[in-house]
C-alpha cells in the first residue's frame, strides 16, 4: 500500500477511509441515514469527494 500512496496519495487515502467507513457502519449498526459529511487527511486534505466515488469491491 505504501507504493499505491506514493503513485496515488489521495485515491489511497479514500480507499482507506472508505473501507474505514464502512467498518464503522457494520460495528455500530449505523441506520440508513448514516452519513460522513466530510473526510481529511493530514489536517489539510480534503478527500471527501473521492471517497464518494470509491466502489466496493464485493
């Protein structure tokens, strides 16, 4: 993974978060509502955008 942030740092960091995410809902039994209204990384790197876009791969 650390060769995919270095080629990709904000795709890579979207994927994480969205797999991270999506750990939450299941462990919390998060309603349908849910939502994550923002996603930064590194105080400064507003990835909320692209975690939107991520798809999973299941």
């Amino acid at each position: 993974m650390n060769s995919e942030f270095k080629k990709d740092p904000d795709w890579t960091a979207a994927v994480a978060a969205y797999e991270w995410i999506q750990q939450i809902k299941i462990k919390f039994a998060a309603s349908d509502d849910f939502r994550i209204d923002e996603v930064i990384y590194n105080e400064d790197n507003d990835i909320t955008e692209l975690v939107k876009k991520v798809k999973p791969t299941f």
